[in-house]
C-alpha cells in the first residue's frame, strides 16, 4: 500500500487547523514540505512536546509526505525557543533531507502564509493555498499520524495541552471521543470553581460552554480561565453589543491594519475600513465589508493592536458573512502582484508581549509532557470532524468493536475522512456521533 493510501485508511485530517483530509494534500505534487511547529497561541505546548518526545516518527511524516509528493526539500518551522525540541529532532533528521528553520517567538507564526513566507519566501496567491506556490504544509502531529499510518495504526487518540487555572498543566495524548471535562479531571481538576474554558486558544478558539463535548481529532487544547478574567468577560459580550460599541467609539486610527499580519505580507485586508461598516444599519456594509475577506481571523487585531479594545477582528467575521449571504464576489485586492510590506519584519509582535496584554502572565507555565493511560468507559465520535461530508457509519448499534476498527467511511465521491473506533466496546447509538461503550 503506497503513502496515500495508507493515510486515507487512517482517517489522517489536518491536527493545527480546521482537520482537511491529509491523504488529499499528499496526492498532489509539490517541490516543498513544510511542518508547521511553530505553535504560536498563547499558553499551548504540544505541538514542540510532542516533537521533542517522538521526533522520529514526526521525521519520518516528512520523508514519507515527500515521498508522496515528489518534494525534493523538506524544511521544519520551529520556534528558536524551542531547544530541546529541536535538538530532538535535528538528532532524528540526522543525515537526512529534512532541515530546521528556527522561527521567532511571535504571533502568528503558525498561520499557514506566514509559515510558508518565513521559511520560503515565497508569497501564496491572494485567497489561494500553499500548494500554489509548491509547497505542502502539515502540523507536527499529522506528521506523527502520517508515520503511524504506514505501520497501519489509525487515529485513534489526540495530543493536546491543558493549561491555566487547572493543578496540573500538561500536555498529553488521549483517546479520540473523551470530553472536555474528562481532560480537566486528568489534569487535576481547576483551581478555582468558576471557570471558562477556551478549546483550541484564546486567539483563534472559541469559548465552550458545554464540557460534555468530546474531543475531536482537531481539538488543539484546552485553557481553562477564571470566569471573572477580563479576557473572558470581553470575549462573552454579545456581538450587538460589540458591534454598537465599535460603531461609537472607533477613530479610524487604523492600528488593527497596519499590525495586520496578511496586511503586512501584501494582502488587501483592512479592518479599520471594515469597522466602518458598522455604521451602515440599511445599505451599504457589504461594500466596506470587503477588506475582510482575506482576513485570517487571527484575532491580533482586536485582543492587542486596538488602544480602544474594539472587535475590528468580530466586524471582519461579521463582514465576510454579510459578503457571501448578499452572493458577492470574494476581494482578493486590486492587483495579483503581493509584496510584502518594507515594515512587515519590525511589526511583529512578541508573544511575550501578547501575553501580557491578554493579562495572562499568571498561567504562562510550562505544560511538560504527560505520559497518561487514561480508559474512558464511553466516547462520542462525532461524523463531522475533518473539513468536507460528514462520515458514514459502518456499524450500527449493539455491534461490538475493537480500538482501531473502521466505524465510519467516508462518503461515496465526497471530500472526508475515515473514523475509527478509540477504545474497545460496544457501539451504544449512531445519529450523527457514533457511541461507543466500553465492554
């Protein structure tokens, strides 16, 4: 069985962003991969952990994706801070095609044009991805899955960190379909009783009311925040109230584009134009909502650049959608020509500096690796995990399965990936999450 296929029966998607289906990008052709350890949100260590404590099997995800594309170069993004990861892995790389490209620490050094520009220099089209421009990105723990892949291991478990207000900061590895509340259990508990919890950062995550919610394959870590933190009250507020408070007190200053990081690479997003959409109650938004199309959503904007903490990053969010409901054509910029801004290198912000604005200097702590065994008695595996259709079920309920069997297919024709069962038991339901139970 060649690469491809072999990740395709592993059910290998994306682990850094929204989960696209590896075996896809490894079946195209490329001069270039590229492994996104750069790890850049607030507070999350698992991608540099999990690199430090099984750097050759993430070594290996790199020669077999080169393998797969025909790439000739093979270059690994990791911060510079991040020594004894790197020593890991230039150990394991070690005579070898793949080589390290030590990064700085700061944000957003993860976000994929960024990477692909840092490490290449190369500049991926407006709205295109990095394949346009030959390469082929993956996270430090795909690549893992990718290794695990071909000795015929299916996903089956997450890596991820669990950090702030909980006893026991940690990064680990769990089985896929536990809940949120079961990875604070395993890091102790919190250590206060009102807590919030953000799944996947505090930049680009989400908050997540409902901890019975079960990790997925693209779950990127937990940070659990007193509920009182001034970050979670400014991240509660509904979004009439952020943007009535936007359309009052926004003076144009402009800071949240000239801090923009596609900005600063060449890309036409300006959201202090947008943020003056707000003031268009009847008509005429969608037209200044233009410049966020080609928003990241990298939140920089609204948590660090603006001096008024406005959300010019919610009214991008808010303007994208607003675009494609009125069936308008996305902005890609008034020209094809990207180059990179003369100010872009001294625009960077720290990540230090970013922490302490977000008033998270208490819970910037290490997160050291965590060798756990931890055995759900159930787990929830949702069909829809990975970017594309949701999976189709190949079991049904009362039949008895083991870790690693295949539960869910993708479906006929259609973008997706394959499921697999995480623990031994016996299926319980299947209407949209698949239930396992162990027996």
């Amino acid at each position: 069985m060649n690469v491809v296929d072999a990740v395709r029966e592993a059910g290998v998607v994306g682990a850094g962003g929204a989960g696209f289906p590896t075996h896809v990008k490894l079946n195209a052709e490329a001069d270039t991969v590229i492994a996104n350890g750069a790890e850049c949100e607030p507070l999350l260590h698992k991608d540099a952990e999990l690199t430090e404590v099984f750097p050759r099997e993430v070594v290996l995800g790199m020669e077999l994706s080169m393998q797969a594309t025909g790439a000739k170069d093979a270059i690994f993004g990791i911060k510079a801070k991040r020594k004894k990861a790197i020593e890991a892995l230039e150990q394991a790389a070690s005579g070898g095609p793949v080589r390290t490209h030590l990064l700085g620490d700061y944000y957003p050094t993860g976000d994929e044009y960024v990477l692909v520009y840092e490490t290449t220099g190369r500049l991926i089209p407006a709205g295109g991805i990095p394949l346009q421009v030959g390469a082929v990105v993956h996270n430090s723990e795909s690549l893992y899955h990718i290794a695990e892949a071909v000795q015929g291991r299916p996903v089956v478990k997450k890596f991820l960190t669990v950090t702030g207000a909980v006893k026991q900061p940690m990064s680990l590895a769990v089985p896929t379909g536990i809940t949120l509340q079961e990875l604070i259990d395993i890091a102790g508990g919190t250590t206060t009783e009102d807590t919030t919890v953000f799944v996947g950062g505090v930049m680009m995550g989400s908050i997540e009311q409902d901890l019975g919610k079960p990790v997925t394959k693209t779950t990127g870590g937990l940070i659990v925040l007193p509920t009182s933190h001034t970050l979670v009250q400014r991240m509660l507020r509904p979004q009439k109230q952020m943007d009535r408070i936007g359309k009052s007190a926004c003076d144009q200053c402009s800071y949240c584009t000239e801090f923009c990081p596609r900005y600063l690479l060449g890309y036409d997003v300006q959201p202090h134009k947008v943020m003056r959409s707000l003031g268009f109650t009847a008509t005429g938004g969608e037209n200044w909502s233009k410049w966020a199309d080609l928003c990241c959503a990298c939140n920089l904007c609204t948590l660090y650049s603006c001096p008024e903490d406005l959300y010019p990053k919610q009214a991008c969010d808010k303007g994208k959608t607003d675009r494609k409901e009125a069936g308008m054509e996305r902005w890609l910029g008034p020209s094809q020509e990207i180059t990179a801004h003369p100010m872009e290198p001294g625009r960077h912000v720290p990540l230090k500096s970013l922490i302490r604005k977000l008033g998270l200097d208490d819970f910037n702590v290490s997160a050291p690796w965590v060798e756990t065994n931890y055995q759900p008695e159930v787990v929830n595996l949702p069909l829809s995990q990975h970017v594309g259709a949701p999976s189709v079920p190949v079991v049904k309920v009362g039949d008895k399965v083991k870790k690693g069997q295949l539960v869910a297919e993708i479906a006929k024709d259609k973008l997706g990936a394959r499921i697999h069962a995480s623990i031994d038991g016996t299926v319980a339901s299947v209407n949209g999450v698949i239930q396992i139970k162990h027996s």
